[in-house]
C-alpha cells in the first residue's frame, strides 16, 4: 500500500503534481513515456484550471500548443470535447462555426467583418493554424454551427 503525505507548505503544488501524475497514468498507453508539460492531461487540467477561473481566452489557447499525433484515441476525444465545450462557452452568441477537419482537430471561426465570405481562426485544436488566420467560408467544407439551434439547425 502506498501512503501518500502532503506538506502543509506547498500542499497545493504537490496535490496539482499528483492529480497530473494520477491523470497521465489513466490515460497512458503503457507504450510511451508521457511528458506532462506537453501531454494532453496536463494540458486538459491547465485549461480546465483557467476556465474555471473565468479565463475562457486562456483555457483556449492552452489547446493550441497540443501534440495530438501522440495521443491516444480516448485522448483525442477528450481533448475534443473539452476545447468544444470551453469555445462554446467563450463564443456563446456569436456566429461562431466549427470546422473539423479530422479527429483531434477543430478550429472556431468567427466572421471576419467582410459579410460571410471570409472567416478568421479564433480557437485551434491539433491543427497548425494561428489564431487570426483569415480563411474564405468557400474553401472550408463541413462547417456546422458551433452552438445548437443557431440559424435553425440541430446537431451534436
């Protein structure tokens, strides 16, 4: 049995260590060493950590820097339905679109100003685009609306 004992002094670094070390052993393959600054657990606690601290911008761009090549499949749609629950919450009322190109990759695109012709990247998961990027709402296919029942249409 192992005991695990927290110092008073710096009981809430070690208490966040060992939830990322408990969370990285869930979620490893058992092939691959996970390095917690970059593994999608840390990174899924990171952005859960400033969402709940009302940091929506910050939880986003916590997503962006993610490796999803390495990741497991569980992984990936975690990773996916936290990023999408944390745009949904920052892009409520807007006319925000999703685009998902592939598993574990999405981008939040909100109009650019022009109309509807272009759109600009305002949220990025797995994909190499840079918040800002401008994009024509033509060259995109499978845009759905980020949130339910926006302009009629329903899906989840």
């Amino acid at each position: 049995m192992t005991t695990i004992t927290l110092e008073s002094t710096s009981s809430a670094g070690r208490l966040e260590e060992l939830v990322d070390r408990l969370l990285a052993a869930l979620f490893r393959d058992g092939t691959e060493q996970a390095t917690p600054a970059l593994s999608p657990v840390k990174v899924v606690h990171e952005a859960r950590r400033l969402r709940q601290s009302g940091d929506l911008d910050g939880a986003l761009a916590a997503f962006s820097g993610v490796d999803t090549a390495t990741a497991s499949a569980p992984q990936l749609r975690w990773l996916y339905a936290e990023w999408l629950d944390i745009a949904r919450r920052r892009f409520a009322g807007s006319d925000a679109v999703l685009y998902s190109p592939a598993t574990g990759k999405a981008a939040a695109l909100v109009p650019a100003g022009d109309g509807n012709a272009t759109l600009q990247v305002a949220a990025t998961l797995g994909m190499r685009w840079q918040v800002g990027k401008v994009a024509s709402r033509r060259s995109l296919r499978g845009l759905k609306p980020l949130h339910k029942n926006n302009g009629g249409e329903s899906w989840s």
